[in-house]
C-alpha cells in the first residue's frame, strides 16, 4: 500500500462496494458453489483490514456496515443449509467476540492509513506488513480464544490446548489474509500508474 488514500468520496464508495462483494463471495463460498472447486478461502479478515485503510474517515458508521453484512452472510449460509441459526456451534457467546477481533484489524488498516501520509512508499509497506502481522495476531488471539474458552464446543480446555490450537491456525490465517491484502496491493498500484499515466494525457487534451 502506498500512502496515496483515496480522498473523494467516488472512489471511496467503490471501494466500499468492491470490499463488500469480496466479502459477501468469498465468506458464501459462493465461487465454490458456483464452479464446483474447492471452497475459496475466507477473505473476511483481508476486507476489515482493508476497509480500515481506505475507508478511515467513514469507520463510525462503515465498521458497523461491514459487520452487520458479515453477520448477514453468516446467517443467510446457516438458515441456508435448512440450520437454526441461534443452535448452530459456530453462534454462541464466543460469537460476538468477533466485533472486537473484526475491529482489530480495521484498527490495524487504519493506523497504516494514518501513518502512509507521513512515510515513503517503501516504509509504509513496512508499516502495513507489522500492522498486518500484528492485527491479524489480536485478531486470531480474540476470536479462537474465546471460541475455545467460551464456547461448548471445548469439552475441557486447557492452556496447552488453546495454545496448539492457536499455533495450528495462526499461520493458515496469516497466510490468506495477507495474499488477499496482497493482491489488494498489486491492484492499488496499477490504479495508480494507470491514473499517472492518463493524467499528462487528459492536460494534453484540454
């Protein structure tokens, strides 16, 4: 990511939309049940990194937005199945620890957003990768854990036990949250270099 934020609202809306859809995709598996591949992974953790980033200044309400329709796909995934939504595992108490997990990582994408405006390029994608690594660390940390501790679904917990299951499932999660946050990278930079270059062009013209 590179400290140019988008700063007007048209682009900020469609990135809204685009994350929305990312989301809504990918946390349906709806390409899986479309193409009869295997499940894509998950990019829910990616989006509310990146929704942190870009769209900072709307975070009062555009946290909530983003929540509200991951709670929504999830819903819609378990009625979906022919499944009571309040009986499945997945929904206990634990579940809505998921708000401050999800928040961690707006957080993470907000303060990379907050820093980018000081620091060169090559330093912000520094930043954005130690904000990344350590978002999706609290992320990981509050959502298993109190799946783990809180749920039923742990007949008796243990330290060492919450612990293999953290270590097990960090790297996995790491990994796809940062290749989605990756490609998201490689299309910010082409949109700019595709704007740098039209730009002379358009004052050419006038």
């Amino acid at each position: 990511m590179t400290r140019h934020v988008p700063a007007h609202a048209g682009p900020r809306a469609a990135i809204l939309i685009l994350l929305a859809v990312l989301m809504v995709a990918t946390r349906s598996h709806l390409p899986a049940l479309l193409t009869h591949l295997g499940p894509t992974p998950d990019a829910s953790w990616a989006v509310f990194f990146m929704g942190g980033f870009y769209l900072r200044s709307w975070s009062r309400w555009a946290f909530p937005v983003f929540m509200a329709l991951a709670v929504g796909v999830d819903y819609a995934v378990i009625t979906g199945q022919g499944m009571d939504f309040w009986a499945h595992y997945c929904v206990s108490a634990a579940y809505w620890c998921l708000v401050p997990a999800y928040l961690a990582l707006w957080l993470g994408g907000s303060l990379t957003a907050r820093l980018s405006l000081t620091q060169s390029d090559n330093r912000t994608l520094a930043t954005a990768c130690a904000s990344l690594l350590v978002s999706v660390a609290v992320c990981h940390l509050i959502s298993q854990g109190s799946f783990y501790w809180i749920s039923d679904s742990v007949v008796q917990p243990t330290v060492a036990g919450w612990w293999k299951n953290y270590s097990d499932w960090f790297l996995p999660f790491l990994r796809s949250t940062a290749i989605y946050v990756g490609l998201g990278v490689i299309v910010h930079v082409g949109v700019q270099q595709v704007v740098r270059l039209a730009t002379p062009r358009s004052r050419n013209a006038g």
